[in-house]
C-alpha cells in the first residue's frame, strides 16, 4: 500500500503520517508543476502517474483510490479478469459532464478537440446521484487498471495539455465548476484508449458516497450500508449531522466501525 501525499508538505507537521508509516504504509512525496496547481486536485493527476510508473512490472493490477475512501467488504471486483484492461465507476453526478441528449458544450467540444476524442469513441452511462445519460466520464477516486497500459501516466499528458490551453483557463476562470473537475475531464481522454471490450464497470455497491444527497443533491439516498463493498466519505459532518449513524440502515457492526472512526 503507497499513500502519494504533494512534496509541498512537511512529514513532521503531520502526526497522522507517522502513524500510517508504522503500519507498513509506504509514504511517497510527489512534485506538482506550479502551473497546474492553479486548478483544483491537480496533485492527484500527477500522483497517480507516478503510482502507475512504481507499479509497472511489479504487480498487474493497480487500485487507485481517493483517501475518503473506506473498504467495508471484500472488494473481488478488483481481480480483473484477463480481458479486461480497466475498471471503473461514473462521475457521481451530472455536475460538469456533457448530456447524451444534447450537443457538447463549448467546454467539452473543446476538451474533445484537443484530446481527439471522436463522438463514436464515447459512450453513454448514468450517474449514480442525479441518475443523468451523459457521455463517458469516469470518476477518478476510483480506478483499477493495468499498470502497463499507460492509462494514469497519458493522464497526466491529457492534463497538461488541457490546462495549457488558453480557451480552457478562461472558460475555468469564469466557472468554478470547469476549474475543479478540468482534472477529471482529461481522464476521459486517456481511458478511451481503451477498446470498450477491455473496461469493465463496477457495481454500484462500489464508491458508495453515503449521505451524498445532503451535501451535493441529487434524487438518490445513500443511507444503506447493505451490500456495500467501498463507502466514500465526501460530506461533512455538519451536513451528515450530529446522529448520522442513526440514519444509515445494514449491518450495525459497520455502522458503530464507521461511527468510531469518521
């Protein structure tokens, strides 16, 4: 297990670290251009690229999770099997993607352009929250891939090309929403590589974001524990509210684990 955390911050003015690394974790410091880290989250772009590179021809399948995330079951839908290159789950809502229904925006056409992305190469799926049909665009707090694809490492190269791009930075400076999830948009391009033969989606019971509806909306509930294999921990505590583990339903020896430590 390797926990990738931005050179910017100092080991010793982390406790949690310390702990983490007694356990067997090893801890990684990875370098962010300083131009990229105008846009939200772009630490993780470049994490995972060097995630990627560690893992190639050291294990066959990497799991690349956000650290809000918290495994409650067996995660079997990791194994993948040997014709399928990648697993993933969708954007949890329709926040910034591009409706089936509709002609891509200026956003996106241009995202598309620069990425050369052809419509044939995208594909519909819905978003777990808001229950929207949008083209292909995969989460990435949740990626289980093939090192020696490339997939993360073309990431990076998708990103830096996307936020090198002037139409782009001032669409991002005139939108909050294009600035947080540009990152997120250029994983669309490295993941289509792919032939859709090799991807395999995984269940809902995966990336499960309890109680996302009381913080980000939606006409989901995400307040059952049962069945779930991975729970993502996204809301606050203000917005869960003080009794939170007396609004979720499943098994109560999860429910009092998460509740020790949230």
């Amino acid at each position: 297990m390797r926990l990738y955390i931005p050179s910017s911050l100092k080991l010793g003015d982390i406790p949690m670290l310390e702990m983490v690394g007694s356990q067997g974790v090893d801890i990684r410091m990875v370098p962010v251009p300083k131009e990229a880290k105008w846009f939200y989250y772009a630490g993780k772009v470049y994490a995972a690229g060097e995630a990627e590179t560690a893992a190639e021809g050291q294990t066959e399948i990497l799991i690349w999770l956000d650290e809000d995330t918290v495994i409650i079951d067996e995660p079997s839908h990791f194994n993948l099997s040997d014709d399928v290159d990648f697993a993933y789950v969708p954007v949890m809502h329709n926040r910034s993607g591009s409706l089936l229904e509709k002609s891509p925006d200026p956003f996106w056409e241009r995202i598309y352009g620069l990425l050369s992305i052809d419509e044939d190469m995208l594909f519909p799926m819905v978003t777990p929250a808001d229950k929207q049909t949008i083209r292909a665009y995969f989460h990435c707090g949740l990626i289980v891939a093939r090192p020696e694809k490339g997939i993360l490492r073309r990431w990076v190269k998708d990103f830096e090309i996307l936020y090198n791009d002037p139409s782009l930075t001032e669409m991002c400076q005139s939108d909050a929403n294009k600035r947080i999830f540009l990152h997120q948009t250029a994983l669309t391009g490295a993941l289509l590589l792919i032939p859709r033969m090799n991807m395999k989606p995984l269940p809902s019971r995966y990336n499960y974001p309890i109680f996302f509806e009381k913080q980000y909306g939606g006409i989901e509930t995400f307040d059952s524990l049962e069945n779930i294999v991975s729970v993502r921990c996204v809301v606050s505590r203000k917005n869960m509210g003080e009794n939170w583990p007396e609004k979720l339903s499943g098994p109560p020896d999860r429910i009092a684990w998460l509740k020790e430590h949230f």
